[in-house]
C-alpha cells in the first residue's frame, strides 16, 4: 500500500483573504445600486455621430512628408489636408486650437511599447480617439548618396525607431542619435551631405529625400506594428465604435485597483489593456489607462463612466473608437 503525503496548508502572514471578498462582495453592491451620475456623460462631451471620416479633412501630423504618421494619415482619411508640426504636443495644441480638424499620432508599438508622451498629450489636452489604425513598420538604415558607408558610425531617428532596430544597431556597431521623428532625420540627412551619419527611416522617406538604401527591414521583430490614433477636441462616434479608453487615477490604498476591476467584471464588460504611467508632477503617484469593449451609448456603459467621473479627483473619457487595418 502506498503512503501519501499529506501538506498542511498553513495561513501565510499579512494574507488578507477575508479582506479581498469583503471588498468585492461592496464593488458587487455598488454596481448592483450604482449611483446616479450628476451628469450624464451626453451632458459632459455630447457626441457628434458621423458615417465617416470626412474627405479633405484639415488633419495634423507630427515631422515632415515621409513620416510613418504621414502613411497613417493617408490609411485613415481620403484626400486629408495635411499640416506637419515639429513634436507630438504640438499637434495636439493645434486640434484644441482649431488649427486641425484632426490630428494623427503614434501611441504604442509591438515591439517598443508605449509612446507616453501621446498618452499624456491626449489626457492633458482633453482630446478624443475617434478611431485607430495598425501600420506595418518597417525600417531602413539609409545615408547620403556621397556617404562612404565604411565611414558611418552613428544612426539618426526617433527614439522608438532606435528601440525597433536596437540589435541590429548595435551588432554594426552603430551608435543611437536622436531625432524629433523618423522623416525628420531623413530630410536631416539629405540636407546635410556626405557625413559620418545614417539614419534610420522608411523605403518613402528615403526616396522623397533622395537617399542611399544600404539595408531594409533592419526592425529587431519582422511582425513590427505601431498603432496610430485619429484624436478630435469633439467626442466623435463611429459605426462600429467597439473600444472605450479611459485614464484615472486612484487612492494609493492596497487592492483598490483590484475593486475597481471587479466593477468590469460585474458589468461584463472585457478588458484589453490596463497601463500604467508615472504623472510627473506628483511623486510616486500614476495614472492608469484601460481600454474596455463596450459603446458609450449603452446605458449601463455610460452610467458606469458618469459615476466613476463623481468618485474619483482624475478622470478622463479619452473615447469611442474602433480598429482598422
């Protein structure tokens, strides 16, 4: 006959199970009777309907002609108006400004992660997703025409494109520049002449500014995407709007993250990112992004967000958008 060992399992210290269903059996309760919203959220950002993006938008971009934002642009609008700014901030000031109609800026890639200065632009500004798009990215190592490559040693662009190729970069012995955006370094590069410089940039860029090609696809990861979002000072709403952004921030209490999930859960509604980011002007302090699916006009959905907007001292609808490409 074979003897079994038989494990005690002993309470860990500081476990706080007891503690944990208490606080969601109140999250429970609290959606079950959840608060009337002193607004609605019609009342605080009225939603502007459209069929589409309109053609011949007045639309901002970040760098120069060539950038990925440029192809993102021309992936999401028909005929756009385009109008390039130096840095992320300032597209996102021109949207509130009313210099643009809408503005197109990169927030995440597959391979580098999150753009957080985008994310801090679009919460601070006040903006609104009105839709995303994915662009396959991928990267050439280009220099001037009068270049001799055997003289090269540094790369030139943008820090996440630098991120993208850091592998490749380091394994030519490449040291990272950087740069206000990929397009930017390229025209940097024509302009300047024969130099010791290359840069890291896309096949369009490099033609548009007349440079030498030595490699592509130089990208660490050959499944490169950067997603890209359409921002509106309107909140705009889409057929097919299926993804809600949200950011906010909460008491740095133990398990209070935890709770407000549970809120999700208990109004089926299916997460797909949670993020978190430092908010540089308080110490230790963050700010948390969720996307959620889910449409602002379901009454459960939006009374959820109303409430939410009463409770806590930082909240943001950042919008309603759907996914294309």
């Amino acid at each position: 006959m074979t003897r079994m060992n038989t494990v005690e399992h002993a309470p860990l210290p500081g476990i706080q199970a007891d503690k944990v269903l208490a606080d969601t059996a109140e999250q429970l309760r609290w959606v079950a009777g959840m608060p009337v919203p002193s607004l609605s959220m019609a009342e605080r950002h009225p939603i502007h309907g459209i069929e589409a993006l309109p053609a011949g938008a007045v639309v901002g971009c970040p760098g120069v002609p060539g950038a990925y934002t440029h192809m993102a642009c021309q992936a999401l609008f028909t005929d756009p108006d385009i109008r390039f700014y130096p840095h992320f901030g300032d597209v996102a000031a021109a949207i509130v400004a009313g210099e643009v109609a809408y503005g197109v800026l990169p927030v995440e890639n597959s391979s580098a992660g999150q753009v957080g200065e985008v994310l801090e632009s679009i919460a601070h500004y006040g903006l609104f997703i009105a839709q995303s798009v994915d662009i396959k990215v991928e990267h050439c190592l280009c220099i001037h025409p009068d270049t001799d490559p055997d003289s090269v040693h540094t790369a030139l662009s943008h820090p996440q494109a630098l991120a993208q190729c850091k592998r490749y970069l380091a394994g030519r012995g490449l040291a990272p520049k950087t740069a206000s955006n990929t397009s930017a370094a390229a025209k940097e590069i024509g302009d300047a002449g024969p130099q010791s410089v290359a840069c890291v940039c896309s096949r369009q860029s490099a033609e548009l500014y007349g440079l030498r090609i030595l490699e592509e696809g130089i990208e660490d990861f050959n499944q490169n995407y950067t997603r890209f979002l359409c921002l509106s000072a309107r909140n705009v709403l889409l057929p097919g709007a299926d993804t809600i952004s949200i950011a906010l921030s909460l008491p740095n209490e133990p398990g209070y993250l935890h709770k407000i999930l549970t809120r999700f859960a208990a109004c089926n509604l299916d997460l797909s990112r949670i993020l978190s980011m430092p908010i540089a002007s308080r110490d230790f302090n963050v700010l948390f992004y969720l996307d959620f699916r889910g449409n602002i006009r379901d009454p459960l959905v939006a009374r959820l967000l109303g409430a939410m907007y009463d409770e806590f001292d930082f909240f943001r609808f950042l919008g309603n958008f759907s996914r294309i490409g």
